[in-house]
C-alpha cells in the first residue's frame, strides 16, 4: 500500500468564521461541500478537492487536548509573484525559502489560529523572496 499523495489537513479552530475567510481570502479555497456531521466546521476545496477540513472546536475542546499539534502542512501552487502581492496587500507576514538542490520556493506564512504552513511553487517562478512582517 504505497501512499500516493496528501488527501487532506484537518484543523481543528476555536474561530471557525475566521480561519474560513483566511482559507478563501489568502489561500484561493472555496467553502464546499461537507457531510452533515454534528458538530461545526466547513470543508474547504481546490477545485474538486476538499483539502483543508475545518473543525470549530469549544475553547473547551481546545483545552483537553492541548497534545494536538500542527508543526505545518504544505501545498503545490503556481503565480509566486501573485501570491506574495497578495500576502502584502492582505498584510499577512511571510518568510521564504528556497530547497537547497531543489530549488522549490517555500512562502510560510501562519494561519489566524497559528498554525504554520508553506506554500511550494517551482524552481522556475521568479520573484522577490524577501521575508515581510505584515506592516
């Protein structure tokens, strides 16, 4: 049974509405559909593809398990300049790197919760890499 590749990042949030409108402002998702489970959350997709489960999470819940951590999950994009445009006109903060003998650009930027995640573009994308705080 060899993996394939990522099917989906479930995070749990205490600011469900929030972390939604970062997942479609800032990361291009759309909020679709989702199976009539009994608690809060949203699903959200890249094209056909729910990656990104949202789980709205008690302040409660969120003190029980206080083991449940993230260090980062990563996604493939292409248009880096665009994107990075866009974390500046959001005033979202930004650090970049790029893969030692790959090449691949890394923009990690963390989610309202705190969460990190980087976003990989290719080798061949062009643009200014310098770090942004959000000012």
């Amino acid at each position: 049974m060899p993996i394939q590749k990522l099917d989906h990042v479930n995070v749990r949030t205490t600011d469900l509405e929030t972390m939604i409108g970062f997942c479609e402002r800032i990361l291009g998702l759309k909020k679709g559909r989702r199976p009539g489970f009994d608690f809060p959350g949203a699903w959200m997709y890249a094209g056909e593809q729910a990656i990104v489960h949202l789980v709205g999470a008690s302040e409660e819940l969120a003190e029980y398990r206080p083991d449940q951590q993230l260090e980062h999950y990563a996604l493939s994009a292409s248009g880096l300049a665009d994107f990075l445009a866009l974390l500046r006109t959001e005033k979202v903060a930004y650090y970049c790197r790029v893969l030692p003998d790959f090449g691949i650009r890394q923009v990690n930027i963390f989610d309202p919760d705190g969460n990190h995640l980087h976003i990989d573009f290719p080798a061949d994308e062009e643009a200014d890499l310098s770090d942004y705080d959000g000012a």
